[in-house]
C-alpha cells in the first residue's frame, strides 16, 4: 500500500517496541507526577514545622524577655545600701572617721585614738549621735555600698577602698 485513503485505510497494529515504549513512558510520567506530589507536601509540611518553630522561638524570647525584665526591676529596687560609721557601742559618728581610719583589720573594724570604728549596713535613724535602727554589720553581698556624704565604699580582700575620696588605701 502506498497510499492511504482518509476513512477507509485501517492503522496498523503498534510493533512490541512501541508498546513498550509508549508503557515506558506513561509509566515514568505518573513517577514523575508521584515525586512532584510527594515533594510538594515534604515542603508544605516543612514550611509548617518552621512556622510552629518561629513561634515557639518568638514565645520562648518573649518569656525569657519578661523575666530579665522582672529580675531588672526587683534588682533595682536593692541595688544600693547605706553604710554608716559606727562605735564600739553602736552609736554613729561623721563618716570622715571611718574614710580617714585607714586599713581594716580581719574583723571590718577601724582602729583610731584606740577606739574601734566600723560600717553599719542598712538600717534607719542613722544620725550622728544615735544608734542606728535595724540593718547589720556584715556588709550585704552584691550592693553597691555607699556612705551617707555619697562616697561608694567596697570592701573585700585585705584591705579597703573607699571611692571617691582620697583617704581610701
């Protein structure tokens, strides 16, 4: 047959190779279509794992962000204590004594004219001449510690340092 009449010419039957061929194909179209699928729901499910992380994470700096603000403020509000000199019976003397008395001895006392002078820590009526109310004399840790005239004192190891005068060692 060389020529064909549209209508009445019959197509031939597909070879084994063209079968196979044309199986082959259909089959590697529907894997394709199977791999698109399956990649499309590892991203979608991807993007809502990184979404829930996001999330979290922001909670999680919201939370830690809400506590540094707490401890800040409930810090703040104990961050300074008010050191006054004192004598051996308790009663407060001008803080120039204690700034002026040189080294300590172990015990956080100023010996001066043989009479011992020390820090009393905290406490209220704390006038010259009267022994103060409340507050002790161990110093209270992590304050900064400063005498009634605004001198910041610090104390620890051997010796003392007085800031912000000049008769500090």
């Amino acid at each position: 047959m060389r020529r064909q009449e549209p209508g009445s010419t019959r197509p031939r039957p597909p070879t084994v190779g063209e079968s196979r061929a044309r199986d082959k194909a259909r089959r590697e179209r529907e894997e394709l279509e199977i791999q698109a699928a399956e990649t499309a729901a590892r991203e979608e499910q991807r993007r809502r794992t990184r979404r829930k992380a996001m999330i979290g994470g922001a909670a999680v700096v919201g939370v830690v962000g809400l506590v540094a603000l707490g401890y800040t403020v409930l810090s703040s509000e104990s961050e300074s204590v008010t050191a006054t000199c004192v004598d051996e019976q308790g009663v407060a003397v001008p803080d120039d004594v204690c700034s002026s008395a040189g080294s300590p001895n172990s015990m956080g006392m100023f010996i001066v004219a043989g009479s011992s002078y020390r820090y009393y820590y905290g406490g209220s009526n704390t006038t010259v001449g009267q022994k103060p109310v409340g507050g002790s004399t161990v110093k209270p840790q992590g304050v900064t510690v400063k005498t009634k005239s605004g001198t910041t004192i610090q104390r620890g190891g051997f010796g003392s340092k007085v800031s912000g005068t000049s008769g500090g060692s």
